[in-house]
C-alpha cells in the first residue's frame, strides 16, 4: 500500500495513452477464457481472537466464470458480503486464496489491484465535493490518462449509464437517489475493470426507481460484459439479475445454481425456505414470450380467435404473464404477438412440460 | 511555591470585605445575575425561533458575528461612555457574553428534534404549545444545557476582568497581587479562579450526563 | 442617553477627543500591527501543535482522553489568571502573550480537528480505498478537502478567541490595542479606552467575516451550514 507501487504504476503509462490493458491482472493482457475471472479456494475469515472468535467465512470453493453475473444471496451476517470485499482486499483472509484472473490477490499490491476492480455499494459512496464528471474520472486520473480520455471515457459512461451529460457538471447532492446510483456504476466501469463488485447496489432506493436500475444492469451487463458480483439480501433481486445465483447461510454456501435450477429444485430446506412461496410460477417469470413460443401458427387460428377459444398476448410478456392471462381468459392457448406479427402459440400443457422438463 | 499556599490558608484572608469570601461572592453573584438574565432573554426566543425555523440561519448567524466582539471591548466601552463602573459594565459585558451560547443551544436544540417526532406528536393531536413544552423542550434540553456549560464557563472566567473597572471580583487578588508586587496573592487568586471554573463545569457537565442517561 | 449621563456628571469629557487621536496615529499603527502579528503567530503555532495532537490521537486513540481531558482543564483556566500566572515567571515582553495565547489556540483548535476527521463518512471513504486510492491520495483528495468546513470552522472561532485575548494581554502592558484600554482605564480617560474597543472589534469583526468567505469558498459544495457548538 505504498506511494512507490502508485508512482510505478504511472511511470508505466505513457501520458495521454489510456494504458488499461496494462493494468488487468494477467501476463497477456486479458484472461484466458476458460480461467475463471474470480475464484475462491479454501477461503476462510474468522473475525476476533482467540476464543470469541468468529468465522464469517468458513472454507468457501466457488468459482465465477469470465463475465458472468454471480448473485450471493443470504441473510444478513451470512458472510456474503465480507466474501465481496475479500476480492478488492478490503478484507484479507485468514486462510485459503482468493484469485482475480488467476493472481492470488494477496499477491497484487491493494492500490494496484482495486484499480482494476470496480465496486459499487449502498448508497453509491459518491465523494460529495467533486462534480459528477470528477467523480466518474476517479480511477482514470489516479491512472494516469490524459485529459482528452479521461473526458470522452465520461461522456461514453454518462450515456451508457443512462445519465443526462447536463448533470455532468453538477454535484452529487444535487441528483436523485436513482441517478446517484447510476454515477456510482459508471464511476467504479470508468477504467474498464476486469471485475465488477455490487454491494446491495439497490437496496436504497424505492421499489419503482430499482426496478428500472435493475433492468439497465442486465442491460448493461449484455453490453460491456464485464464480470460481476453482487450482493443483494432480497432473493427476488438475485434471481432476476443473476446467470447464477450463491445462497450463503452462516458462513458457508447452501448451493450455487442458476436461477431457475434453484427455483427448481431447492438443495436443502433451508433454500427452499429462503427462496420462499410460487418458485414454480416464478420460474416462468424468468423466461420472456419470445422464448416460449413452441407450437406453428396453425391455419385456423383466425377462426379459433374469433371464436374466442385462444387468448392473445404480446410478445413483452413472461411465462407467468400469459398463465395469467390464460387464467383470467379460462383459455389453455395462447398466440404470442409481436405488434401486428403473430410469432406462434403455446398452451398450458407445454406450460407444464416445460417446467418439468429436467 | 509556599505564595499562594500560605495565602489560601491564612484564615484571616478568607474573611472580611476584601477576603476571599467577600470576593468570591461577588464573583458568583454577577456571574448568576448575568447567566439569569441571558437565560431569560435567549431561552425563549431561541425555543421560538426553533421551533417556527423561521429567521432561524440568520439569527444564528448574527449571533455568531456578534461573538467576535471580545468581552474586555464591550466593558471598556461601558466605562468609556459613562454609564458606571463596577458591577455595571462588569454585569453588561458578562451578559453579552452568556447570550450567544444560551441562544444557539436553544434555537439548534429545538430546531434540530427529528421531524418524525414532531410529526408523531402534532398527529396525535398536540396543540403547537403542547409540542413545545412536551416534546421539543426536553429533547432539546441536553444542547440547551451544554449551551450553559459553555456560557457559564466563560462568564466565570471573564468575570476576572471586572477587577479592572473597579468590580471587587476574584480578578482584584490578580490586579491587586500584580500591582503590589505580591505573587502570593496573585497566584492565590488564580487557584481560586481555576477551581471555581472547574467546579462549574464539573457541576453542570454531570447534570448533562444525567440529562443524556435520562433519554 | 450618553449624552444625559454626561451632562449629569458635571463637565463634559467627550467619548473621543479627534486631536488625540491624531497626535497618537503612529501608535494606533504600531498597536494594530502588533496586534495583528501576535494572532497570526499564536495561531500558527497553535494550528502546528493542534495538529501534532489530533494526529496522534487518531492514531493511538488510548491518547484521546487523557490528551482530551488536558486541554479541557486547560480551557478553564481564565486566560486573566493565565496571563498573571505567566508574567511573574516570563516578565513582560512577547514571551507571555505568545505562550498563553498559543495555548488558547490549541485548545480551541484541537477537538475541531479530531472531529473533523472523525465525522467523515466511513462509506465515502471506504469508497475511496477500494477504487485503489493510496492512502496519501486518499488523505489528499478526499479526507482534507471533506474535513476542510470544520477545519475552517474551528480556524474561525480560534481567531475570533486569539483576537479577544490579545486585548486582554494588553491589560497587563502585552501589546495590541489592549494597552490603548489599559491605559485609559488607568486614567479614567475614555478616549484610548475607544480606540482600543474599536481596534480590537474591527480586528476580530475582518477575521471573523474573511474565515466565513473562506468557509465557503473551501466548500462550494455544500451551502455554508454557519453552525459553532454552543
């Protein structure tokens, strides 16, 4: 944590070159695309000394894969959080290894090693005397880059985070909780991180504002495909955000699946509790209309519509939409639409298959 | 330093007019009056500033500017414009000095209860006088007393300074000490200043610590 | 009114004699100065030695309360009982009111300082580290500018209290404007008792006003929240 490793890690950049394939944390620049992006092996942290100590943690394996987005779920003091923090070092570990792009990370000195780590937490942390614009060249300027990059990087990042670039000048006080929120992203994606850490990035804002940020994060996450991890205490958030989903319980993980493997099928019942009531119609919840298409538009289906025997959804919708839809209409089929095009049908049956298809 | 120990414990020292007795009463008896009458000015209206919010940043403010005005300025002057000497420009300047703290105790202690509270209180039916007496004096009452520990300090304290317009307070050992070549009397003087102010402070720190328990 | 008592007291002796006045102005100049060198040398002194104590107080925090302890019986001590406790040792020249004054700057100063620091917040801060922050970078670009307010803040009330107690050095022939008022107390005479006050008011009045222009100009910010502790 010395000045020398900073002063190092400029004296590398030559000015004006924004050198960020530099800093990632592998030999050659980027990681292998089998390497996992961050891995957790044998990993322990116990809090205290002595007899009142307290693992947090207690010998966690779990691996995430280049560009995934990894959920840890729990209930507070699980250890999901302290599990996020020991990826930047702002907690180290008491045993086991903890690799970012394959490097020990206790092998990176903390600057250096943060600097390519974005992190976002709760209330965005934004530092209150800088504008926006400053806030977001953060990581930038602590490299190095010149001031051309470092302003059209904020400009690229303003509008891939949905923020107005008028508000660019302005000071955080002077934004909402939303947008705030918005910034923090931008700021900690500012110098293209490998890894991407979300500390209950949501849970500060109002249900209405969330579900918007949520939406943007998925589609953001399709877009710059950075790694992330995020933790949340809501398991609605986790299963809707995350490729995969880790349910911490009490230092240690209860299972790690993809959302609707763990809606499916529950390792324990301390999952099952946790994850709650209709994990069935929830699963639907995760797969768009688009997806559900299976059956051929049939050629009587204008006479079965004018009868009335099927109902039409549009396309927006999500399998737990139309069963809705089918429940309220007391028809079994449904013809998705897309606008004035009819995509296909699916009925209640398949409905049903498809969710006990493994 | 056997000075200011042989002046302390020499009984006749203690006794008559101009004994340490004599002194010390008149010392606490303009410090009492002035803190009162501060107390009486700047508690009400600083409650009702508080509460109302209105005009609150100014007079704040205004206060604030006015405690750039150093104590011994404000009593010279009164000396300067002949309106006495003695106990009435010692009371005037030791007044003006309790003023500002009682008044930004009270405004900020009032004006800083949580809103959800009033709230609470005004929605269960409580006149605005009924939340002011009920809810907004005793939350505010621990910044209200520090706002008196602080006035009461420094009244004690620059008390001293009335021995230099003719007010016999514990600052005449000082003068008198000084001028006669006395360090026994003098440092005698300072002990008896120290330990009063300490015990003030002592006194009234215990009771915001009672008052903050209490809550 | 000044005017009625006056008239009662038999001849008229004006609040100010202008002639004085100006037969005095070398030493109007020469008070004003010294009065002005001695609050900038006590606070000087005063901001270094508060700073070393904060400093270590934030670091061995064990030290916090008795150090804390020490400075606040320090500050109870009247600074009339400080100067004439220091002046039979000292004798009369720059040593005393430096030394007194210094002390008074410290004790004021110091709790600003921890607190200063203290209040920051830890999820800013912790958002600092984790962008990669050395921890000079972060004292440098986030700490000092976020603490600055309280900092000025407490620079505002040392000066205003340095000011004051210059003129009450003056009591005891310690230079500024307080001679000015010393000496027409000593002889009943009320027109360098008004120079003195005036001196001595504008001088803390100009600090006062240049510290809050300061506060702002150091917080842009965050609209001035002109608030001391009572």
């Amino acid at each position: 944590m010395s000045e020398g490793s900073t002063a190092g890690t400029g004296a590398v950049h030559a000015p004006g070159a924004p050198a960020e394939q530099e800093l990632h944390l592998t030999p050659s620049g980027s990681p292998r695309p089998d390497e996992p992006a961050v891995e957790f092996v044998g990993v322990s942290k116990r809090f205290g000394e002595g007899a009142g100590a307290a693992f947090a943690i207690e010998r966690l394996d779990l691996s995430v894969r280049s560009g995934e987005l990894m959920v840890f779920v729990g209930p507070s003091g699980c250890g999901k959080t302290t599990s996020l923090r020991l990826v930047n070092r702002l907690i180290e570990p008491t045993g086991g290894v903890v690799k970012v792009a394959g490097r020990d990370v206790m092998t990176v000195p903390p600057a250096r090693l943060r600097r390519d780590i974005g992190y976002v937490i709760q209330q965005a942390g934004l530092f209150p005397h800088r504008t926006i614009a400053q806030n977001i060249a953060t990581v930038p300027s602590l490299l190095g880059w010149s001031r051309t990059d470092i302003d059209t990087r904020v400009e690229e990042l303003a509008d891939l985070v949905g923020l107005d670039r008028a508000l660019l000048s302005r000071r955080p006080s002077a934004l909402s909780g939303g947008q705030q929120q918005r910034v923090g992203v931008a700021r900690a994606l500012a110098a293209r991180p490998s890894v991407l850490l979300m500390d209950e990035p949501y849970s500060a804002v109002d249900p209405v504002v969330r579900a918007h940020l949520q939406d943007e994060l998925l589609a953001l996450h399709e877009r710059v495909g950075t790694t992330i991890l995020l933790v949340t205490h809501d398991i609605d958030e986790a299963v809707r955000l995350g490729d995969r989903v880790a349910v911490f319980t009490t230092g240690r993980l209860a299972q790690v699946a993809t959302p609707d493997d763990l809606l499916a099928h529950p390792a324990d019942a301390y999952v099952e509790h946790f994850l709650g009531g209709d994990r069935q119609l929830r699963r639907l919840a995760l797969r768009d209309a688009r997806d559900l298409v299976l059956g051929p538009l049939s050629p009587s289906l204008d006479r079965q519509l004018a009868a009335g025997t099927v109902v039409e959804v549009p396309v927006e919708m999500t399998g737990r939409n139309i069963v809705d839809a089918m429940l309220e209409s007391g028809r079994t089929i449904a013809v998705v639409v897309d606008g004035d095009r009819r995509l296909g049908t699916v009925t209640l049956t398949e409905l049903t298959d498809l969710l006990h298809l493994r | 330093m056997s000075g200011p120990v042989e002046f302390l414990t020499t009984a006749a020292n203690w006794a008559g007019n101009d004994g340490i007795g004599a002194r010390l009463a008149t010392h606490l008896w303009v410090s009492v009056l002035a803190v009162g009458a501060a107390a009486v000015v700047a508690l009400p209206t600083g409650i009702a500033i508080g509460h109302t919010r209105r005009g609150r940043d100014l007079a704040v403010a205004v206060t604030n500017l006015s405690r750039a005005v150093p104590s011994l300025a404000v009593l010279a002057f009164v000396v300067a414009a002949g309106w006495g000497i003695g106990f009435v420009p010692t009371w005037i300047a030791m007044f003006a000095l309790a003023l500002p703290p009682l008044f930004v105790g009270a405004v900020t202690g009032v004006s800083e209860v949580d809103p959800a509270v009033v709230d609470a209180a005004v929605g269960m039916g409580m006149s605005a006088s009924q939340v002011v007496r009920s809810v907004e004096i005793p939350l505010a009452l621990p910044l209200v007393v520090s706002g008196l520990r602080v006035a009461v300090g420094q009244v004690i304290a620059t008390a001293t300074l009335g021995a230099f317009v003719g007010y016999n307070t514990l600052g005449r050992f000082i003068t008198v000490g000084r001028a006669n070549g006395n360090d026994g009397m003098l440092y005698g003087g300072v002990v008896v200043i120290v330990a009063l102010a300490v015990a003030a402070d002592s006194a009234l720190q215990r009771w915001a610590k009672t008052l903050r328990s209490r809550r | 009114m000044i005017a009625a008592i006056a008239a009662q007291s038999g001849p008229v002796e004006p609040l100010i004699r202008w002639r004085w006045v100006g037969h005095h102005l070398d030493d109007l100049r020469e008070r004003a100065l010294e009065h002005l060198w001695l609050t900038v040398a006590a606070l000087l002194i005063g901001v270094a030695i508060a700073s070393l104590l904060a400093s270590v107080m934030r670091r061995w925090r064990w030290t916090a309360g008795p150090l804390t302890a020490a400075t606040t019986i320090l500050y109870t001590i009247p600074s009339i009982a400080l100067f004439a406790a220091l002046l039979p040792l000292l004798g009369v020249g720059y040593a005393v009111p430096i030394i007194a004054l210094s002390t008074y700057s410290l004790v004021v100063l110091t709790p600003f300082l921890l607190a200063a620091f203290d209040d920051l917040d830890p999820s800013t801060l912790e958002a600092a580290t984790a962008m990669g922050m050395t921890p000079v970078q972060r004292w440098r670009r986030v700490d000092l500018p976020l603490a600055m307010p309280t900092i000025v803040a407490g620079l505002r009330v040392t000066t205003v209290t340095i000011v004051g107690l210059v003129t009450v050095g003056g009591l005891f022939g310690l230079g500024g404007f307080g001679d000015f008022i010393d000496d027409g107390l000593s002889r009943d005479f009320s027109t360098p008792i008004v120079l003195g006050v005036v001196g001595s008011v504008v001088i803390a009045l100009v600090a006062d006003l240049m510290w809050v222009v300061l506060g702002r100009a150091v917080a842009p910010w965050q609209r001035d929240r002109d608030r001391r502790s009572p």
